[in-house]
C-alpha cells in the first residue's frame, strides 16, 4: 500500500519552511521533493517575476503532479500556516497573481524538472508581505476540490514583500516563567510577541539571568530557530534556562528582542522568579531541629545525672530550690535553641518577601 500526504500533512510541511528560518532542504516524501522549500523576495507594484522549483520524483513509477496555488491567511497558535478557502480573499492574498505555463508535470521515476511559474504583482498591491504556497498534488485538481480523492500533495511558500508604506511594529505581550518558584532549573521563559505590522517578522535577543547580588550567572537565546510572526498576529517563543551548579534565591532575567529589515528596533521586558530547593532546605532545618531536640533530651539527662550524684531531689524540702533551678535553666536554654531555629525560618520567609 502506497504511503500518501492529505492536505493536513501538507500544513505541516510548510509549517516548517515558512515559520522557521529560511530553509534550504527539501520538502520530501515518498512521492515529490521540491527544492528550494520557501522563495522569500522584495517586489514592487507591477513588477513580473517568473520563479523556478525542481521538482523530483522519488517513487520508482512514472507519475503526473498538477499544480496549484493557495493562499495563507494566518497561522495557527502552533505557528502553523491556516491556508484560506477556495474564493476567500485575505490581506495578504497573492494566489490570483500567480500563472503556471503548464497545469501539470510528468516525470518518469527519479526524474527532475525545473518548473516555472509567474507572479504579476497588480500596480495597486498592498504594501507589506504576501503569502502563499505553489504546490504539486497526485490527483487533477477537480478531484481535490470535492475532496473525493486522497494523494501526494506538497507544496512550498512564497513570501512576498511588495515595497511600499512598510510598517514593523511589534509589541511585549507577555514575558514570564512558567512557575514563581522552582527546587531547581530548567527554566522555561515565554516570550509573547505581537506583530502589529504588514510584514513578517523574525525576532531575536538574549535572556540574561542575574542572582539576588545582581551577579550574572546564565544567558540564552529567544528564538534561536529564527521563527517568523504572521502581520497582526502573536506568537508566543520558548526558551530554557538550564543552570549546572547549585541555585538558591531569588533570580530576575531581562529579556531583550531586535526586529525589523529597514530599521533595527528593540523590545524588552523583565520577569522574576525564585529557586528554592525544598528537599535540602527542609533537610537542614530537620537536621537542625533533631540537633536541638537531642541537645535538650541530653541536657535534661545530664542535670538530672548530676543532681542525683549530689543527693539532690525535687521531693526533698531543703533540696527542691536547686532542682527547680537547674531545670529552669535547661528550659531557657531549649527556649533559646528553639527560637534560634524560628528565626532561621523566618529568615526565609523575609528574604523572599524582601526580594519577591
């Protein structure tokens, strides 16, 4: 039974080509490979442009691809392309300015052709970026519109950006942890993004990490894929911190993003959070707590030891003063054991209300 790519699986390859970093490989199955997976170019109003892809035959029979054209309305909250239906017109729609010399190509098993196709950009285009996708599908396409067949279908992405009233705007919509406190790293970081342009946008920047004393002690990259954001959408990035050696405190990270093609410009934003490792904590102040508690039964043993050695007993009228006192003074002394042990625990507490 032959392995086959419904129009589902086709999202998910271009997911790859258009949302990622400009690309190089191929967009590969067990029928098609196209190269190169994404054409990304800056045209004006009216210009012409005539585009190529190689196409190859991976399947070991001769086989007929026809082509087809879609347009890219959106992503979806996974940054996948979300295509437009048939006659539903978008801003950023080019699938009407693009014309294939042929409707379909035959190509005999491990076959390659260069096929073409042309992009006339209307003189009255929007600025900003256009999108859509040229793909090749196993069945006419009179059968992919009524859904009726199945097949290989797989496609690439044209970006277009047509010159003009160009705007790159982006704005923080969240940056923050995932949890205020964690026993120990990773930490996950979410950087939200709004595109508020008419162009895609690569962001990238740093994370820089610093402890309660300001000292810097971790940096990471915001988007290290290079993962675009459609105009007028948002996107939400990723990043982990990984610390190797012990953290303890309270840490804040400043996040700072570049963007734009024409001019370079900056988002930032700051977040906190806390590393508190629970179980070596609660391992001390246990530790600590048996210490006090063995030192107090011990006390207690050991004055009751020497009063006995001295004759000295609470039932004895003439004797009682200084059984009383020696049993008052190892109460004090366990008072102040215990209290040193409170004021470690509120020690805790007012080092992170001071620094939360």
């Amino acid at each position: 039974m032959k392995h086959i790519l419904t129009t589902p699986a086709l999202v998910l390859l271009l997911a790859v080509s258009l949302f990622s970093p400009l690309v190089s490989h191929a967009q590969d199955t067990e029928g098609i490979e196209i190269r190169p997976a994404l054409i990304e170019e800056r045209v004006d109003p009216g210009e012409r442009r005539t585009f190529y892809v190689s196409v190859k035959n991976v399947t070991d029979a001769e086989r007929t691809f026809f082509l087809g054209v879609a347009d890219i309305r959106g992503v979806n909250e996974f940054g996948a392309p979300v295509f437009a239906e048939n006659g539903q017109v978008t801003d950023y729609s080019l699938s009407q300015w693009v014309t294939f010399k042929e409707g379909s190509v035959s190509l005999q098993a491990g076959e390659t052709k260069d096929v073409g196709f042309t992009v006339e950009v209307p003189e009255q285009a929007s600025p900003g970026s256009h999108f859509g996708s040229v793909f090749f599908d196993s069945q006419p396409p009179q059968v992919g519109v009524t859904g009726s067949g199945v097949g290989i279908r797989v496609g690439n992405i044209i970006s277009l950006r047509i010159a003009g009233d160009i705007t790159e705007s982006m704005r923080l919509r969240e940056f923050s942890t995932e949890k205020f406190i964690y026993d120990a790293p990773p930490v996950t970081f979410t950087t939200a993004l709004e595109n508020l342009g008419n162009v895609l946008v690569r962001p990238n920047g740093l994370i820089e990490i610093t402890d309660m004393f300001g000292r810097e002690v971790g940096k990471v990259e915001v988007n290290e894929t290079g993962a675009s954001t459609f105009p007028m959408s948002e996107r939400s990035y990723q990043t982990i911190w990984n610390h190797d050696g012990f953290a303890i405190g309270r840490y804040q990270a400043l996040m700072s993003v570049v963007y734009g093609e024409d001019e370079r410009k900056t988002v930032t934003g700051v977040t906190s959070f806390w590393v508190l490792p629970l179980m070596p904590i609660l391992t001390v102040l246990g530790i600590i707590l048996a210490l006090v508690i063995s030192f107090y039964v011990l006390m207690k043993m050991y004055i009751a030891k020497k009063l006995r050695d001295m004759g000295v007993t609470a039932q004895r009228g003439d004797s009682a003063y200084y059984a009383r006192r020696y049993n008052r003074s190892s109460s004090r002394l366990m008072f102040f054991m215990f209290l040193v042990f409170v004021l470690c625990l509120l020690g805790l507490v007012v080092l992170f209300l001071l620094f939360a």
